[in-house]
C-alpha cells in the first residue's frame, strides 16, 4: 500500500507539553521513524490545563464545554499549530512534507462505563491553521461500538513488535509498556490481535506529590525517591483498589487513584513508594495475559525514573523475563505515543482498524476518527 508522511501530535496524561513525529507508513507493517519534538507547556498553563480537571466533571454531553474550557480548546489547538510551524521551520523538521496530522488534544474527562470521554482540541481550527490536513476524535467510534476508547497505541506496537531488532526479534509474547501519566500495555502475541488495558498510575501520582510536597513539577531521574525508602504497606493498599482484580479490556481517568495513601509521609519516601506502585501495578496486569511475556519494552516518560524501571527488572527477572527500555531496541522512547497517532491517522484515512475487541471491548475491529482539512473542515 502507499506510504503516507504523518506527524502526530500528542499531549497526555502529564499534561507537561507537545510531542510531535513524523512517520512514514502505509498504516501496516512499512514504518520509518523520522524526527521528532518536544514542546513543553509553562507552569501556568499546566495549573489551567489541571484545573479543567475538576470543571470537565460536570460535562454530561461530549460536546459540552462549561466554564472556560471553550476557550481553553482554542488555546490548546493554537499552541499546537504554532508548535507545529516550529517543528517544520526549524532544524529538525526542514524539508518534512507532511500528508496527513493525527491530533489527540488533551483529554480532559474519559468515563468509559458511562460512555463517555472529552478531548479538548478542535481538529478543523488545526487544519485552517497549518495548511494540513488533521485526522482527530479518534476514540469516539470505538466507545459508540462498546469499547471502552483506551488505549488506542496497540495498534502501533504491535506494527513495532514485528520489526524489533537483533537479539529481541521474535521474542513473543512482547508487552510495550507506555508509562505515561497512566500507563498502559500491549501484549503482542506471535499470531492474531494485541491485548492492551490501562495498569493503572504512572507518573501522574508522582508527579502530583512532589509538586505539592516539593515544590517541582516532577521527579527528574527518580533524584527524590533516591533518598527515600518504599512503604510496602502503602504499595499494599493501592494495589487493594478493585480495578486491579478487573480483567481487560478497561481503562482510567487520571482522577482515578488518588494521594490518599501516602498522606503524611515524608517527601522521598513518598516518592519512592509511588515509583513501586507503578511498577507493581505493571505487573498485576500478568495475571489478565494470556501468557507470560517474554520481553517488556518501556516507553514513555516513566522510562526516565530508574525506580520504576529498576522495580520492573528486578520483577521481569523472577519470571524469568526481560526488561528493556525503548532506546535499546533502537526506538524513541520519548515519541512513541506521537508516533502511534501519525500511524492512526493513516490508518484511519485507510479505512484500517484503530481498535480491536482484545485492546478496547468493541463488539467488533473499530476503524474511527474524523478528518479535517484546512479547505472544508471537519467531515
């Protein structure tokens, strides 16, 4: 099939910026990785952005938009198109010919059992902006086909599972774990479709306590939770919460799990024991697998935090597994979840499944997605 160049955008669950990519697919197996960037939003933005958070719990409409984030929306679309003219002007993306954009905006709201989840970001006002046409509200038609809109990158690693290198290709059962603000997985079998749920938090818990503890915004290279000790007992009581004990397919809110637990300890300590919990909340997915894996690649920007990343090892290894992080196997551990919309774009423009009933619930293989362009708007 053709290649298509796509850029993806991506602002996730940290909600610490823009990541940008290029790819260059035909939406199946051909994939080549071009640059890549990383747009960081300013304290104040991320305080409006958390802020929305609690406004977007009153939504009951996806279309609904109370309080300020209409305006909010627009903002967040006009950063993306001047981080978009920013990439493709300067050194990095010269001479980058884009065909298509895949834009995921900033989720705001994801309530799958009432059907429910809001991305802030206007797809049509992108496409005026930049001149490009812009594939976006790709979870929406996976929840109207009873899926539960999350995750959506499996597609993508299980195009990636196929062209690792070297000593790790063929390493089946291969589990991408992306470590975002949730994390989640994609277990990719050697045949038939891949398996993905939320685990559960990634950075987002971390994140929340060293700001308010600290006086940071996060962790930078687990320096915190170096000085600090885990607290099995706490690690014990977030892992008592019933969404562990639920099988896929399932997902999360990013108000879901909360601090309540490490309340009144110290700032380390604290630390150190939300880097276990993710770990641990990982490898409670095991028993949802339909096999052991074999090798677990990790993504995303919990990757950085050598307490997850060792605790997953150390995990791996008494199951007789193995750990990696994205760079090992020759990836870009920073820009996958941006890569993975550039991918779905094309696929969507494709006509080709985002979704499958193993990765969200749909009742059935879910192709989605509305393109704009910058002639018509969205349709």
């Amino acid at each position: 099939m053709t290649v298509v160049h796509a850029i993806g955008l991506m602002s996730g669950t940290s909600m610490d910026g823009i990541d940008i990519a290029v790819v260059i697919t035909d939406g199946i197996n051909s994939i080549e990785t071009g640059p890549s960037a990383f747009v960081p939003y300013e304290a104040g933005f991320r305080r409006r952005l958390e802020a929305a958070l609690e406004t977007a719990r009153s939504i009951v409409d996806r279309r609904d938009r109370p309080g300020d984030l209409e305006a909010l929306e627009r903002e967040i679309t006009l950063r993306h198109a001047s981080a978009v003219a920013e990439f493709l002007s300067g050194p990095s993306g010269a001479g980058v010919a884009p065909d298509v954009m895949g834009f995921h905006g900033q989720t705001v709201l994801h309530r799958p059992a009432a059907g429910l989840t809001v991305q802030l970001g206007d797809g049509a006002l992108l496409a005026q902006e930049t001149g490009i046409p812009v594939v976006f509200d790709m979870r929406a038609n996976d929840m109207a086909l009873g899926g539960q809109g999350a995750p959506l990158v499996p597609a993508y690693h299980a195009a990636l599972a196929r062209s690792l290198p070297g000593p790790f290709a063929g390493r089946y059962p291969v589990v991408f774990v992306n470590v975002g603000g949730i994390s989640n997985i994609s277990y990719v079998p050697e045949t038939g479709d891949p398996v993905a749920f939320d685990t559960g938090p990634g950075n987002t818990l971390i994140d929340q306590w060293v700001a308010r503890e600290g006086g940071v915004p996060f962790d930078a290279g687990g320096a915190i939770a170096s000085e600090g000790g885990v607290n099995r007992t706490v690690v014990s009581r977030y892992l008592e919460n019933p969404y562990f004990a639920k099988s896929g397919p399932k997902s999360l809110d990013r108000n879901d799990f909360t601090l309540e637990h490490v309340e009144g300890m110290e700032l380390s300590d604290g630390a150190r024991t939300l880097a276990a919990v993710s770990a641990e909340a990982i490898f409670e997915s095991v028993d949802h697998l339909p096999e052991q894996p074999r090798l677990w690649v990790v993504c995303g920007g919990g990757r950085k935090n050598p307490h997850i990343v060792g605790d997953l090892q150390a995990g791996a290894e008494r199951r007789g597994a193995k750990v990696i992080v994205a760079e090992d196997a020759e990836l870009n551990g920073d820009a996958t979840e941006a890569e993975a919309w550039a991918y779905l774009a094309v696929r969507s423009m494709k006509g080709l499944p985002l979704t499958f009933p193993t990765t969200t619930g749909c009742r059935e293989p879910a192709t989605g997605g509305v393109l704009a362009t910058p002639e018509r708007g969205a349709s």
